[in-house]
C-alpha cells in the first residue's frame, strides 16, 4: 500500500474553480428584478434595479424588465460551441470586449440571456478625459470656422464696395474728354487693381474655410 502524503491542494486551482463557478453562476443566473430609470439633477438618465430613496423613477417596460426566463440559455450555448476543457476556459466565456463608435471596453455577462457588466466609460464616452478632450478641439475649431466665415463676409464686403466703383471708374472713362482720359485711365487702372486683390482674398478665404469645414 502506498503511504506517501497527499500533497496540499493548490491554492490557485482553488481560486480558479471558485472564480469559474462565480462567473458562470452568474451567466446562467436568470433576471428576476424589475429594472428602473430615473434622471438625475442635470438630467442624465440612470438605469438600476435598484433606485435611489426618494428618486422619481419610472419601471423600464418590455424585455429589459421580463421576470420569464429566457428562451435560451447563453451559457449552455457558449460551452458547446467553445467546448472549454478548464475552469480558465470556462470564465473566459464569460467575458467580452465591446467596441462602437464612441468607445471600446471589456465586460462579462451577468445574465442568461445576454446582460453584459461593462465599464462607466464603454457606456458614458463624453465622460472620459479624451472624449472631453475631443469636444473641447471641436469647440476651438468651430470658433476659428466663425472667424473665417466673418473674415471672407468682410472681404465679400470691401468686393462689393469696389466692384461699384470700378463701374463708375468705367463710366468717367467712357465720358473722360482727350485731355482727361489719361487720369480716368490711371484711376480706373487702380481702382482695377484694388479689385482683383480683394478677388484673390476672397478665393484663398473661401479655399481655407471650405478645407477647415471639411475638417470640422
């Protein structure tokens, strides 16, 4: 007969196990409780099954708050597909990552039927330093497109203001005797000038702002 002591359990394994059953007990766990929501004082909506003491709170309707249990049990379907052969394996069935167009995070399933505990960022981006980073760029931005817009109207403007007097330029030129033509020339001339400047600016205005918009 062997008599050689029986090792110790591993801790480890322990911890594993126990953290595999947690995981998948919740996975396989059906919601029985109501859900509620509620807005806080800037108005922010709020979802919990479990509202604050005094909080005007209204009862989510339909499947967020059905109290039947689901058609499908997630956690039997994710074992046969994935087919874990160790506890890790298990719990990593539980797991998630969750990525959409204003942010990414991971999370792990909390109900049979496909509730998923994430973090406050994945769910809330425009609390995030980065996105609030983003709005702020966005805000300078806008300010600089308002700029533009009110330089290149200026502009616009001063265009208008000359283009009037390059025609009445035009009409002392046409009405200019001999002896005055050369100076009705040179003004008009200069006037002419002035004009295809602002043109220029204008252009180059609209160039900037069209590109700074596309940004935007």
């Amino acid at each position: 007969m062997d008599r050689r002591p029986t090792p110790p359990p591993d801790p480890r394994r322990h911890r594993v196990a126990t953290l595999a059953t947690l995981i998948l007990a919740l996975v396989a766990a059906t919601t029985q409780a109501e859900m509620y929501r509620y807005q806080d004082a800037s108005g922010a909506w709020h979802f919990t099954d479990r509202p604050p003491a005094g909080s005007k709170f209204q009862t989510v309707p339909g499947a967020y708050a059905r109290n039947s249990a689901p058609d499908q049990d997630l956690a039997a379907r994710l074992g046969a597909r994935f087919q874990p052969h160790s506890p890790i394996e298990s719990a990593t069935l539980a797991v998630v990552a969750i990525e959409h167009e204003l942010g990414s995070g991971s999370g792990f399933f909390i109900s049979a039927d496909g509730y998923l505990l994430t973090n406050r960022h994945v769910v809330r981006p425009t609390e995030v330093a980065q996105w609030q980073q983003a709005e702020a760029a966005i805000d300078k931005e806008g300010t600089t497109l308002t700029a533009l817009s009110a330089e290149l109207a200026s502009h616009e403007q001063q265009l208008a203001e000359l283009q009037s007097r390059l025609a009445r330029a035009q009409t002392l030129l046409d009405a200019a005797p001999d002896v005055e033509r050369a100076r009705a020339q040179a003004n008009y001339d200069r006037v002419e000038e002035r004009y295809k400047q602002e043109r220029r600016q204008i252009n180059e205005a609209q160039g900037a702002l069209r590109k700074r918009e596309r940004d935007y």
